[in-house]
C-alpha cells in the first residue's frame, strides 16, 4: 500500500534497549555535586523520611556540608572521559549496542543527572522504538533503586499521548549467568593476585534495616547472591554492607566494622568487591578500594585487594547479551 502524499513522515519501526544506572555529578565540583544529590536526596523512595522533616534537613545543612566534601571524594576517582560510573555505563551500552546489532537501539540513562530517562525513552520514541526494554542495571532489587527507576521510566510515558509499549528487566540476583559471570571474573581476578587473601569479602550497599521489615527484598537477595557465589567459587564470603548515611540502623555487618575486625583478628590479607554494583563508581572507587584499605592497615592489615566490577568485561557483556536477549523473546 503507498502512504498517502500528505502522510507524516515515519521512522521504521524499532526496538529499543535502555540500560539504567543510578547517577552521577556532572564534573567533581561542588556547585555539579550539589545539584546531584539535591535531586538524589530528594526523591522519597531513597529517602523515606516526610518532607516536611527531611526538607529543612537536606536544604538547611546536607547540601551546605556534603558537597565540598563529596566532590573532592569525586576528584580523586574521576578518569579522563568523566565519572567511572558514566565512563562504563556508556560503554556497556555501546558493547550491548555492537553485540545486538542496528536492528536494536541501544542506549543508556541515569536516574538522577544525565542523560535523563525522559529525554532518552522521548529521544528513541523520536527514532521509531515502539517496544522498549527498560534495564535497571541493579541486580538485586530495592525500592531505592530498581523502583524508582521504573517509578521515573511511568512518568515520562504518563506525559506521552503515543507512548512505546515497555518492559523492564527483573532483578537477576541469583540468575546463573550473573553468578557465571561474577565467578569468571573473580577467579581471574583472585589468580592475579600475587598473595592468597585470608578472606574474601562480599561488600553490597547498604539500607536503612526498616526497609528489610517494610518488605523489601534487598537484603534477601544479598545473601543468595552470596550463598550461590561462593558455591561457584568454592570458597567462603564474608558478607557486609557499606555506605551507611544518617542515625537509622542499617543492615549488618557494616563494611568498615568487618574488615577492621579481620584485620584485628589475625586475617592480614583480604580481597573486597562489591557484587550489587555494575559498575565501577565512587562506593567502589573511593569507599571500598581507598578507605577501605585505610581502614584495613589502620587496624593492622597487611594486604588489601579491590577487586573491580563487571563493568564492560568480555563476562559482563555476555552476561548483559544474554539477560536482555531473554527479556526481548518475542520481539525479536
């Protein structure tokens, strides 16, 4: 059938892939990580406190303090192309991209910051996505990060009068391919070593403990993550949580208390890495591989390993192929 002279113009049909990672200040700067974490801190699935408490609190003495501090945390990890966060989610995204071919676009997102979600599931409407698979890059699911992601993804289709057919990727925190692929690089990783750590640690982000008790599966999905991967590797882990904010109780172990505790019990050498990240960012940078090592010698350690994350390895790539090639049958 021809269209008709007076037809709009069309982009052929399409499916679209977006890969979503939590955020990222624009440069290592105050004024850049200000603005971050005002729209980070602001959102109420991470912050759960009521408005009118948390509001004065994060405006009158959070966004006053942190920033300073934050951004020379960020100067410190920041690579020549950017944030390591953005650095290695634009290159996943363009592996994913190479691996899936033109038949597919493929692009990525951050929650908080740019590019924003809107703009990009607007900007492959735009280019003929009308199905599109939404990839929050969080293998265990939590209200304050998988949730609000697909939260944002519903309100920029709620403001779209045609909108794009979606889907979202699951939590993949005991899929064998995610645990396959963390083995993988963990061996390499481990055998590259030139000592033989007295413990491995199994450092995942933490939360606040009350969101355990409201239902979250977060912290359930931790340890089967744990449990399957030291299956795989055959050998123990040691579980624990970082990045603890604020006076709540957050989940147990923290990260600091358990290496410092390794190292004042005679357990010298420790590999740490960060199983719940997709990629490499501040937490992993500057918390685990620099504090975290600070912290182990202070307490008499001996040798500390940061062992980075999937990122865009040869095993995350197949990983990422496989999952999102698995959320796609049927459209392709």
């Amino acid at each position: 059938m021809d269209i008709p002279a007076n037809h709009p113009p069309a982009k052929p049909r399409r499916i679209g892939v977006l890969l979503v990672n939590l955020g990222t200040p624009d440069a290592p700067t105050p004024s850049a990580v200000r603005r971050y974490l005002k729209q980070f801190l602001s959102d109420r699935r991470v912050v759960e406190i009521p408005a009118l408490i948390w509001q004065p609190i994060l405006r009158g003495i959070i966004l006053n303090v942190r920033p300073r501090k934050s951004a020379a945390n960020y100067a410190k990890i920041w690579m020549p192309q950017g944030s390591p966060l953005a650095v290695y989610t634009r290159a996943q995204s363009e592996g994913l991209q190479a691996r899936l071919g033109d038949a597919i676009d493929v692009r990525y997102a951050m929650r908080y910051g740019e590019p924003a979600i809107a703009r990009q599931l607007e900007a492959m409407k735009a280019d003929g996505c009308d199905r599109i698979l939404l990839a929050p890059l969080y293998p265990q699911y939590s209200g304050a990060t998988t949730a609000t992601v697909v939260d944002e993804a519903f309100r920029a289709l709620a403001a779209m009068r045609w909108q794009p057919a979606l889907r979202t990727l699951p939590a993949y925190h005991d899929d064998p391919a995610y645990i396959s692929a963390l083995a993988a690089s963990l061996n390499a990783e481990l055998a590259a070593l030139d000592f033989e750590p007295h413990a491995i640690v199994a450092s995942f982000h933490g939360m606040p403990e009350r969101t355990l008790h409201l239902g979250d599966p977060y912290h359930c999905q931790c340890q089967k993550t744990a449990r399957l991967l030291s299956d795989a590797l055959g050998k123990p882990l040691t579980i624990a949580f970082q990045s603890r904010f604020g006076r709540a109780k957050w989940l147990e172990p923290s990260t600091e208390d358990t290496i410092r505790q390794l190292a004042s019990q005679g357990e010298t050498k420790i590999a740490i890495f960060a199983p719940g990240f997709s990629a490499d960012c501040l937490e992993t940078l500057e918390e685990l591989a620099m504090q975290g090592r600070e912290q182990f010698e202070e307490a008499g350690g001996e040798r500390y390993a940061y062992l980075p994350c999937l990122n865009d390895s040869e095993a995350g790539m197949a990983m990422l192929e496989t999952l999102v090639r698995r959320e796609l049958s049927g459209w392709l």
